[in-house]
C-alpha cells in the first residue's frame, strides 16, 4: 500500500512543478495599478520591437540607444551592465531594451510544442482511459513502453519540451542600435562586444550624428 502511494506521489511531481511554474508566471505579470491625476506612471523599460523580417533595422528604434538581445538565452545580466555604461557614457541618455524575436516559423512551433508536450503527458499517466475514448479497442503497442515506466515517460516529455521551446526562440542575438544605426551586432561577430570598442563605436557614431565628442 505504501508503495502504491509513493509511485502516486512519483508520478503527480512533474504536474507540481508545472504547477509552480504557471503559478510563477502569473506571479511575475505587472499589477495593475490606479495612479491619481498627481502621480506619474513609472517609465516602461523594457519594450517588445515590431517585428519585420528582412529590415535592415527591423527591431530598432530611432533617437535612443536600443539593446535587442535574447531573453531565452540568459543575457539580461549583460544587457543590464551594458545599458549601465551607455547611461554612464552619454549621461541623459535613453536605453531601451527588448527581446529579440526569432523568425516567424520558430515561434508559431515554439507554440506548438507546449500542446504537444502535454498531450504526451496526459498519454504516459491516462493512457488506458483515453485510447478507448478515441476509439482503440487496446492500447497501441508502443504505449506499452510508456505504461512499463510512467515516471521516465513523464519527465522525458517535460525535459524535452523544455528544451526544444529554448532552442526554438533563442536567438543569441545582442544587438546595440543607436537611433536606428546598427552599432554592434552579436550575430555578426559570434561574440559579446567590449567596454572599449562599444565606447570607440558609439563615439564615432555621436561625432558623425551631433558632432559632439565623447
């Protein structure tokens, strides 16, 4: 008996954490607030570009510097440190951050996967109630490797998931624009830019646009 209910126990951990993470997610949405006619709205600082495939400057926008960079990828640290340099080079200035959308196609398989990943789930835990409902007199051979080893079924879906949905929307994009004027490119050189040529780079750029040395 006491091992019935510790494989119960096994098998409803992943819905747990799914759980927790939908309920972290909700968590994580800004609140919705009532500010008196006194009081100023906080500035927003982190944007979603449009998105236009093709566009020389497709997630830029003019008249400010502008960080595109892939949230999937874990690059919000070094975006966070480079905004802190632009703001402490050109003292004033306005730095916006984005995410960097994938190609259309990626996203709309990024959405596709999450359905997938559930339904295989609910297959590996339900299997012998749901292929009757669809019309299976038995369960198909292969469910049969799934019914051996529920947990190992459950977790591959959820593992598996995961990461085809990163690998779907990551972009490794860092992008650095300046009033719609490409300044660094992370997709052109394979690498994160330096203090140092980010400064050379967005001196010349200031020079050439204001005439003003920094």
């Amino acid at each position: 008996m006491a091992s019935e209910r510790l494989q119960q126990a096994i098998l409803l951990l992943p819905l747990l954490l799914m759980a927790c993470d939908v309920w972290t997610a909700v968590r994580s949405l800004p609140a919705k607030h009532h500010h008196h006619s006194d009081r100023q709205p906080p500035q927003e600082q982190v944007v979603q570009p449009p998105y236009v495939p093709g566009a020389k400057d497709a997630a830029s926008y003019g008249g400010k510097f502008h960080i595109s960079f892939c949230t999937s990828c874990s690059f919000k640290n070094q975006a966070m440190q480079t905004k802190t340099m632009l703001e402490t080079l050109v003292p004033g200035t306005v730095v916006v951050l984005s995410n960097y959308p994938p190609p259309f196609h990626k996203r709309m398989l990024s959405k596709i996967v999450p359905a997938i990943q559930f339904g295989g789930i609910g297959v590996a835990l339900a299997g012998e109630q749901i292929f009757p409902m669809l019309g299976y007199a038995a369960p198909p051979a292969w469910y049969n490797t799934f019914r051996q080893n529920k947990f190992g079924a459950v977790a591959s879906c959820w593992l598996i998931g995961n990461f085809l949905q990163n690998a779907l929307l990551g972009t490794g994009a860092f992008e650095v624009y300046y009033d719609g004027d490409l300044v660094f490119s992370k997709l052109q050189t394979k690498r994160f830019p330096t203090d140092d040529e980010l400064r050379d780079s967005i001196g010349k750029l200031l020079v050439r646009k204001t005439g003003t040395v920094y």
